[in-house]
C-alpha cells in the first residue's frame, strides 16, 4: 500500500507540475488554454472558470491541459500555438522542464533549510565501509585511522584515493590506529569497471551542519547544477556506449519511490526532487512528441521562416510516439525481469 501511494503521489506531482508550467506560460502569453486537468480518465469534478475547464480526474498518475492550436492541422488563430511569435511558442515548450527544474529546487532548499548539509570530514578516519569489499575483508573497521599507506602518511581522506590509484591491484600495506594502539593490514584493491578505478571500500565520516537561508539557496542551486551536469554526462556515455544503459520504467521507479517512503519524508523528498530532475532533463532531449523534440521543430521553423507542413508534423509527432512506447516497453520489462 506504501508503494503504490508513495508511487501515485510521486507521478502526480511530477508531471502535473510539468504540465502547469506550460499552462502558466500559454496563460501568460495570451494563448487559449480550454481545459487544465489533474489527472486522466473519467471525471471527478470540473469547473469552468473564464475560457479555461478545470478538471479533476479518476486517475492522479499526472495531468494535461489543452492549448488551442497545438495538433497538427488545427485552424490557425491569433490566440491558437500555432497562430503567437516564435519566441511565446518556444517559451511555453520550455515552460514544462523549468518548473520541474525550479520544483527540485524549491525541494532541495527546503531539506537544506530544516535539516542542513551532509559533510564529509577530511581526516582520514574510516565513517563507512562497503560489504564485502577489500576494507571491510580486510578486518578495517568504523572509526580507525589510516596513518600510512605503503609507508606513506596520511593527513587528509583525499589523500587516500590517490595512494590506492598509484598502487593499483597490487597489495597494499596499510597502518592502522585503532583505540591507542597501531596495527597493520593488508588488502589488494578491487578494479571497478563502472567508475574506472581501484576502490577498498572506505567511506569518510560524516558531519551535519546547520545551514542559514542564504546559504540553503546558494547550496540547492549549485546541487541542482551539479546533479544536471552528471545527468547529461551519463546520458552522452550512454549514448556514446561508454556505460551500459540502466533503465527503469513505471514499475521500477515506483518499487524505489515505496522503498525510499519507508525510509522516511526527507529521503522521500530528495528522491522526488530527483526524479523532477531527471524528468527536466529527458524531456529536454531532442525526441519528436517530447519537449526538447517540439523546441528543435520550433528552431527548424524560424530557421525557414514559416512553419512545416501540417503532415510533416504528423510523421514526426507518430515516430516519437513510436520511440516513447517501445522505450516505455523496454523499461517494464525490464522492471519485471528484475
């Protein structure tokens, strides 16, 4: 029951936050929006306020709402998509990924402010270690501090990782101080394929500290940038064949959105605050039927000067549907699989 509520709620906020950025934008930019709905399916409740039908639906997996002027071979009218500037279309396409860029946001300040940061402390002292990894066989245990590494001292954590690259998957000896006294061990580093280096499966402890507003804001944008750019990266690798390809579809996301409630509210936030993340950055993508596919065809337009025949837009609107269900099968399949 935890899983299919923490899932529900999770979808729904996702995309219904997704779709009230394009809303707000058709609004703002004098477009005809004739309906605004919470989610899919048979009616629970709608009223009409002004031109715009608001709805709420059986099913809370989302939300859409109805731009005149937005299918392919609808009438052009001056307040229809397809009859504004260049600029109000491409800033109603891009309205969508910006809210759920500014919801991760808003969450991430929000953790930030109440419960403060996560620092690791460099010194080398063992907070954590990885089972069944070569520190912990090894017989390290928390709170030991690393004073060498083949005879090399240690004064920061930093320093570790630099020492078990340089010494490869040969043996290492380490000097260990455990409760007043000193004792050595040896392990042999492991190679992993994903990351491209040597780890012994150490991790650093770790503070919290408290931050202000001002420094909630400051840290919540730098992680919001940050967390983009390793999303990009990781789609140009997969992309490129670097990686493999990890796909997780509905069933999938929502097991993990289960996993993560039971944890608690914050663990729950931060993982909705990624996934917002992760939707901002796919949709980006420059697919037909996804957002980033609908900004190049906008770019592609005023590059000609007018806009492309109603049928072109109808082919490359069916091939990105195409492209989404046989991802969308893909991904479930997978999920069962596994």
């Amino acid at each position: 029951m935890l899983t299919i509520l923490a899932a529900i709620v999770l979808f729904g906020v996702l995309i219904t936050v997704h779709e009230l950025g394009h809303f707000l934008a058709a609004k703002g930019t004098g477009m005809l929006v004739t309906e605004f709905s919470i989610g899919f399916g048979p009616k629970l409740f709608q009223k009409k306020a002004g031109e715009t039908l608001y709805s709420l639906r059986l099913c809370p997996l989302g939300g859409y709402n109805r731009i005149a002027g937005m299918e392919p071979g609808e009438a052009v009218t001056p307040r229809g998509f397809n009859g504004r500037p260049l600029w109000a279309r491409m800033l109603v396409i891009l309205a969508g990924p910006c809210m759920n860029f500014l919801l991760t946001f808003l969450i991430l300040f929000g953790v930030f402010a109440f419960k403060g940061m996560a620092i690791p402390v460099d010194e080398p002292v063992v907070g954590g270690l990885m089972e069944g990894y070569p520190g912990a066989e090894a017989g390290l245990q928390i709170g030991d501090r690393l004073v060498s590494i083949n005879g090399q001292v240690l004064s920061h954590w930093n320093e570790i990782n630099g020492l078990v690259q340089a010494n490869g998957p040969a043996e290492s000896r380490l000097v260990i101080q455990r409760q007043g006294n000193r004792q050595e061990l040896r392990l042999q580093p492991r190679y992993d394929g994903e990351s491209k280096r040597f780890l012994i499966g150490v991790r650093p402890r770790i503070e919290h500290k408290s931050l202000s507003v001002g420094e909630s804001l400051k840290t919540a944008a730098l992680s919001v940038i940050r967390i983009t750019g390793a999303m990009v990266d990781g789609l140009r690798r997969m992309v490129t064949g670097k990686v493999n390809a990890e796909i997780a579809g509905p069933i999938g996301v929502a097991h993990m959105a289960g996993d993560v409630a039971a944890q608690g509210a914050i663990p729950y936030l931060e993982f909705m605050a990624f996934l917002s993340l992760n939707l901002a950055v796919l949709n980006l993508v420059p697919i037909p039927a996804l957002d980033g596919g609908q900004f190049l065809v906008l770019v592609v337009e005023g590059i000609l000067g007018h806009a492309l025949a109603p049928r072109a837009k109808e082919i490359i609107q069916m091939i990105g549907v195409a492209c989404i269900i046989a991802l969308t099968i893909f991904a479930t399949m997978h999920d069962l699989l596994q």
